[in-house]
C-alpha cells in the first residue's frame, strides 16, 4: 500500500538550518507533485510548499519564501525540505502529503496519502 | 486571499446523530474544495474532494455538498471513530486550510 516516510525532525536553535526527508513507496513517485504541510502544537494545517513530478516547478508559501527550500531525487523516490533561517513559529509536525493528481502535467493541490509528520521544534 | 471559515468551532454530537458541518469561502471557489478528518496524534486524511467525491475507502456516511462560497460535509450517523477535528481546504487559489470543527461526544 501506498506509504510515506517523514525523517529528519528534532530540536535546533534559532537562526540554524534543519532538513527533513519523506520516501514514498508502492506507488510512481516520479508522477506525483509531492507537498509539505506543518502544524504548530494545538494549531491548524499550514501549507508550506510543493514540487512538481519532475522537479520543475516549486511554489512557497509566503511565510517560509527565501527560507525554505524543497528539493525531490526520482531516482531515490525521495523528496526533501531544507529548513534555513528557523525560527520559534516554524515549530511544528511537518508532513509530507502526496498530491490528489498522477498526471505528470497537472498538480491537484488535494493530499491523498500523509506521512506521520516530524516534529521540528526551534528554540533555544 | 481566500479565507475559509468553518463552523461551528466544536459539535457536541452522541454515537448515531447526524453531523453537518459547514464551510464558508470569501470568494467562489467552484466546486474546489476537500474535506480532512484529523484524529490526535494522527495524519489527516483525505474524504471528499471537489465538493462531493468520496476519496477512496471513505464510507458512505461521508457525503460533501456546495459550490461556489457554501459547502457542508454531513455525516449521516456518527460512529465512535468518527470523533475528530475536520478541516475543510480550497484549491481555488492559494492552498489554505480552514481553522477546523471539532465533533466530539456529548
């Protein structure tokens, strides 16, 4: 069955960098746009970014432009989210989520298949 | 931007009642719009997409309704598992989330 796999959360100190990966597995991960969503404790779901099937195309979310940036390996079915310039309201459970649409030229923006999350906490 | 807003913030609901949630967008958003249960400690998932498509495995006591600005996701008699935080989503424009409604026993 369809399966992704978040790693890479923990504790970091403002200012620093943070990189999570997801694997997706039982499923074409070469044809899916793939997505990170975050939710700060006690909090609702924030979209944060996504990447086409084919690495192309990335779009941010305004609140992490210039900070984050994500990145996909086809070849590794791995896509991965490079956290710099963290700060305290960057704390939450960040998940990875497969895009709704398997076609390579269309992104759906719905989130069919979610990892666990990993939990990235920024203090000092 | 297109804002969401959900509501009621909590429905207190017992075992077998029926559930009828709301989701109000600023703007029309066609039929552009998902519905996600979210347990504690869990993932959310998906249940309905574009309105009213039940996402694969969802029961049939799942049924989304609305277009344009007004949309509900009703739940037709409320099952034990069913207690949980929902949140509606639009993919009209910018992926936001609504703020959620949390279904819990009375």
């Amino acid at each position: 069955q369809v399966q992704v796999v978040e790693s890479g959360g923990g504790v970091v100190q403002p200012g620093r960098s943070l990189r999570l990966s997801c694997v997706g597995s039982e499923f074409t991960f070469s044809s899916y746009a793939m997505h990170w969503i975050r939710q700060a404790p006690g909090k609702g779901l924030e979209w944060v970014t996504v990447i086409s099937s084919n690495g192309d195309t990335k779009y941010y979310a305004d609140s992490v432009k210039g900070r984050f940036a994500i990145s996909r390996d086809n070849s590794r079915n791995t896509v991965s989210l490079e956290m710099n310039s963290l700060r305290p309201e960057d704390t939450a459970v960040y998940y990875c989520a497969r895009d709704a649409s398997s076609s390579r030229h269309a992104v759906a923006y719905y989130f069919d298949y979610w990892g666990q999350g990993a939990l990235v906490t920024v203090s000092s | 931007e297109i804002v969401l807003t959900q509501s009621p913030a909590t429905l207190s609901l017992s075992p077998g009642d029926a559930a009828t949630l709301s989701c109000r967008a600023s703007q029309s958003i066609s039929n552009y719009l998902a519905w996600y249960q979210q347990k504690p400690g869990q993932a959310p998932r998906l249940l309905i997409f574009d309105a009213s498509n039940r996402a694969a495995g969802i029961p049939a006591r799942f049924s989304g309704s609305g277009s344009g600005t007004d949309f509900t996701l009703t739940i037709s008699s409320l099952e034990p598992e069913d207690f949980a935080v929902y949140y509606c989503q639009q993919r009209s424009s910018w992926p936001p989330f609504g703020q959620g409604t949390k279904v819990e026993i009375k």
